[in-house]
C-alpha cells in the first residue's frame, strides 16, 4: 500500500489498537465478514483501504489489506 501513496502510519494505529484489546472508533466500519470470509473481521483504514483479520482466542491473525477490489474481486 506504500506503493500507493497510503500512510502506513494509519494501519500500524489500527494494528496497536487492535492488538491492545481497544474498540476501534466509528469511522473505521469494523463489522464481521460472510461468505468466502466467514469468520473475519473488517475494517476501513480509509473508504477504499481494507484490513481483514480473523480473531482466535487472544489472538489476531492480519490476513490482507488492500482496496474492495484487490480484496473481493
């Protein structure tokens, strides 16, 4: 995503939050994935910049991030 011109910065805050058991605000959409990716959670870093990840137990499983395309098409 760096390629892209994306903050990392903005990713590696919803990681830490994330990782620290934190509710993650609003404005990042968090919701729970059907389908193929059933058993995942979403969240929106910006509108058009995903993260998906699976929770087991206490831990956090990053899977892939990117935009709706590069994730569901």
């Amino acid at each position: 995503m760096s390629r892209r011109g994306k903050d990392l910065a903005k990713l590696e805050e919803v990681i830490i939050n994330l990782i620290s058991g934190k509710v993650l605000d609003r404005r990042y959409k968090e919701h729970t994935l059907k389908g193929n990716y059933k058993g995942r959670r979403e969240c929106h870093i910006e509108s058009d910049w995903l993260l998906i990840y699976k929770l087991i137990d206490d831990f956090i499983i990053f899977e892939r991030t990117g935009t709706h395309s590069d994730l569901f098409e």
